[in-house]
C-alpha cells in the first residue's frame, strides 16, 4: 500500500506505518467489539472479524488477548483524557462554565461509546483479576492527570466543603456520571438525568448558580 508524502507524491510504506496502522486497527476492533458485544464475547476471532484481517494479526501485534485489551483501553483512558480537556478548553468563557462542563461531559463521554465501553470495562473487572491490574495501572495515571490539571485562568469553586480545584472538580463529576450511567439502561429520561446534574453543580457553587426545583421524583 501506499501513501502521500510532504512532497504530494504517493509512497509505499513502511513497516513501521504498517504495524503501526494495523495495531490501530485491531484496538479500533477491539473497542467496537466491547461496545457492542461487551467483555464477555470479546474473543479474538471476533475481533479480527470486526477488524477485517486474519487470525494471525492480533498475536503478531500484541503477545496476548491480555495485552491487545490494555492496549485498546490506554487509548481508550488517553482519548476520554483529552476530550475531557477539550470540553473544558471549550466551555470555560461561557457565562457559567461548570455547569456547560458536567452537560458536555455527560453527553459527550458518558452516553457517548466512549462511557459505554468504560462501564463494561469496570463491570468485567470486578470478577476478572487481570483486567482489574489493567485498569488500576491506567486509571492511576488518568487521576494524576486529571489532579494536576489546573489551567492558569480558572479559579476554584465555591462548595460546603470550601474551594474545590478544578482537576477535584473532574474526579468528583466522573465518579457521580459513572454511577449514574450504571442506571441508563433502566430506561430514566435524559431530563431525569440532566436534571440531577444541574442539582449536583449547583452544590459546587451554590453562590453563583440559581437554586433550582430538583428534578422530579
């Protein structure tokens, strides 16, 4: 196959691009697969047939299942990282940008494959060991991401408990959103959800944000 180089002209690549386009294909595979299919049909024969390349693929990419499965979710926890930053980057000119951060960060992450594939993930690990080692090692690094994240012109919110950080901020609502999606498909509305959100921002910062009816019983 080829390609096009800084030049405009087309290229063979090299086996480098190769690997490198094939293992992205396979942890793409694998993620479609865990989305639609869950932990417990991830197998490799349907990976490679979502991916579309032979059985032979994945173990000349990837040692184990073990491994091709930390691989796809590092890119998973690297992706939800940096959408999680871009949401932020985006929304905190607006007129009351922590309430903009929480809705974006639910509909955008949350009930978006990206939530889907996490709430399958940390489901399996509960009665898988080695997948629990997995996701202990890359969500450690998520929250020191996520702790130390304190953008130069945002302050901290106001709260019962004082001063939250902005990087507290994060670990507080994902932790609230994954619970709350653990109930999604019990068939609640999105107002329901929403609605509980808008309470749980007014509670960071009851000073600046109107008090609000709750949401419905």
């Amino acid at each position: 196959m080829t390609h096009l180089a800084d030049d405009g002209r087309s290229h063979p690549r090299t086996q480098t691009e190769r690997s490198a386009s094939m293992k992205r294909r396979l942890i793409e595979a694998t993620l479609e697969t865990l989305h639609e299919h869950g932990y417990g049909e991830l197998t490799i024969g349907r990976v490679v047939a979502v991916a579309g390349v032979s059985r032979g693929a994945p173990l000349h990419h990837f040692t184990s299942k073990a491994a091709l499965v930390e691989a796809a979710t590092a890119s998973l926890v690297a992706d939800v990282s940096q959408k999680m930053l871009e949401i932020w980057k985006r929304v905190q000119r607006e007129p009351d940008p922590l309430r903009q951060f929480s809705l974006a960060l639910w509909k955008d992450i949350f009930l978006a494959r990206e939530g889907v594939v996490l709430a399958e993930l940390s489901h399996a690990s509960r009665r898988a060991p080695e997948l629990a080692e997995i996701l202990t090692r890359l969500w450690t690094g998520f929250y020191r991401i996520v702790q130390d994240f304190h953008p130069a012109d945002a302050a901290g919110f106001g709260g019962p408990a004082g001063e939250l950080s902005v990087g507290r901020t994060f670990m507080l609502s994902q932790w609230l959103m994954r619970g709350m999606h653990a109930d999604v498909h019990l068939g609640a509305s999105k107002a329901l959800f929403e609605a509980y959100l808008n309470q749980w921002v007014d509670a960071l910062e009851p000073k600046n944000s109107p008090q609000s009816d709750g949401p419905a019983a």
